[in-house]
C-alpha cells in the first residue's frame, strides 16, 4: 500500500512538472514571437494554434455590424471602439482570422491600461501586414477581454474605418466549438442600471 502511495506521488509529482514544463515553452514561444512581430503599438503576424482546443473558444464579438470593404485589402486604418464599466481599467484587445487554416493573423494591442466609464479607440494600418499578405478583412473578428488576458468578461467592440456607427443595431458573436453543436442556449439581459443589478432576462434554445 505505502509504495503503491508512493508511485501515485511520483506521478503525480511527474505530471506537475510536465505542465510547468509546457507552460514555460509556450510562454517563450509568445515571447519569442512578439519579438518578431512588434509594431508601434501592437503585435501583428501570423500564429500556429493547437489541434486540442476547449469545448468552446469565443473568437469575436462585435456591435453593429463591421463596415469593412471587400476582397483584397486597401491601404486603410482600421479602428476599433469599446467602452469599459467603472469597476475596469485593463483590458486586453486582440483580433484574429475567423476561418480555421493552419496558421491565422493574429494582432494584439500592446497597450493594457484604458479608461473607464469612456469609449476608448485602438487604430492599426493595413499597410503593415494585412495588405502585402492580401489578408480579407472580412475574416477578421475581434475580442477585448475586460481585466485579465484569459478573463470571462467580454467587451462588445464596434469596427469600423471612417466614421463609427451612430448605433448599435445587432451583437455578432463568433464561437468556435470542439464538436457538433445540436442544440444551443442563451440568455440575453436587458440592464436598467450601470452595474446591471436589475434587468430583464429571456432564455432561449435552438
């Protein structure tokens, strides 16, 4: 009984080290690739992303609909607006390929620190990336992650190239599942406060 307690440990133990291993290798990796993808004010290239994903990733959420021209990329600034509640100030903005190739665009913001309670704009050309690697803009989506990089909470950006929307007509969200989906369900919350604390909630399946 006591080895077999001990051979559980060394496993055990064997297990944990293998996963610090893979997580220091796939930190040096990013760092190693925002090195070679650095831009005025953010990370932009291309990535390889792991076979084995989640259950669920969430790839983009957007308001309104995104007023990006269509097939090769014209040398234009993309913007992106977002607000932030009052109890945030980071957020972490990235945008990514929707199709599912072998290696996606990948941009990240390298700035972290925004307003709260205030819209706050993010810019980046076409010129740099997008454009010479004929990269549509029509596949882009793109997330703002409120408070930490891998955080649940989700800002709705609106994407434009000249003039912003002078509202918010639908809410377009991207996921990508791990398998076939037969049956989803969602709950959608109309708030009558800042904080959310009262609203209105309607739950509904396809």
């Amino acid at each position: 009984m006591t080895r077999s307690i001990q051979l559980q440990r060394i496993v055990a133990w064997g297990c944990v080290g293998f996963l610090a291993l893979v997580v220091v290798v796939f930190a040096q990796e990013d760092e190693e690739w925002k090195r070679k993808n650095t831009f005025d004010n953010r990370y932009e290239g291309t990535k390889g992303f792991p076979v084995a994903t989640p259950r669920l990733v969430l790839l983009s959420f957007i308001a309104s609909p995104a007023f990006l021209p269509e097939g090769e990329p014209p040398d234009i600034t993309l913007r992106v607006k977002f607000f932030l509640p009052r109890d945030a100030s980071s957020a972490f903005l990235s945008a990514r390929q929707l199709r599912k190739t072998q290696r996606l665009y990948w941009m990240e913001a390298v700035q972290t620190e925004w307003e709260s309670q205030q819209w706050n704009e993010f810019t980046w050309p076409t010129k740099d990336f997008l454009r010479p690697k004929r990269i549509p803009l029509s596949t882009l989506g793109v997330t703002v992650r409120i408070g930490e990089k891998t955080g649940t909470r989700i800002a709705p950006t609106i994407i434009y190239t000249d003039t912003s929307p002078k509202a918010v007509t639908a809410y377009k969200l991207y996921f990508r599942p791990a398998r076939t989906l037969h049956r989803v369900t969602h709950t959608l919350s109309t708030c009558e406060t800042a904080t959310c604390d009262t609203g209105k909630l309607v739950r509904t399946e396809t």
